[in-house]
C-alpha cells in the first residue's frame, strides 16, 4: 500500500501502518484480559450464590438436606 508512495509521504505511510497495527494489538490484548477479568468475576459470583445454597440447605436435615445441597451442586456446576 505505501509501496506506490515515495520519499516522506511514504514514511508517513509506514508510519501510520505501523501505528495501526500497534493500536490493533493493544486492542486485542485488553480484549483478552477484560474477557479473562469477566470470567473471573463470573465464577466469584458463582462460587458465592453456591455458598449461599449450600448455608441454606444447612436449615434441613436428612434427606432433605441432601436433596438440597445436591441441587445446589448441579445448578451451580460443583461436583
């Protein structure tokens, strides 16, 4: 694309390609880690609401109990 261009309008070419391409890859990076930080967020979140299933189930007893905290284990991925 700058091939076409000489002398200073094709450093100026060079240039902004290089910045575009140094913009995409900090793009793609902080895409990455703000997936990988929503992810992380999403299994505190599970790991609480499955503590708070699991104190729940605390209030039963027998069968019950069991049959509750197996629920809590299946709905929230634990085994």
């Amino acid at each position: 694309m700058c091939d076409d261009k000489g002398g200073n309008a094709k450093e100026v070419c060079m240039t902004e390609a290089k910045s575009a391409h140094t913009k995409a890859l900090a793009d793609a990076k902080m895409n990455k880690k703000v997936g990988e930080a929503r992810m992380d967020a999403a299994d505190d979140k599970r790991d609480a609401d499955y503590k708070i299933a699991t104190q729940k189930c605390d209030s039963l007893a027998g069968d019950a109990k069991s049959a509750c905290v197996s629920a809590a284990k299946a709905r929230f991925g634990k085994s």
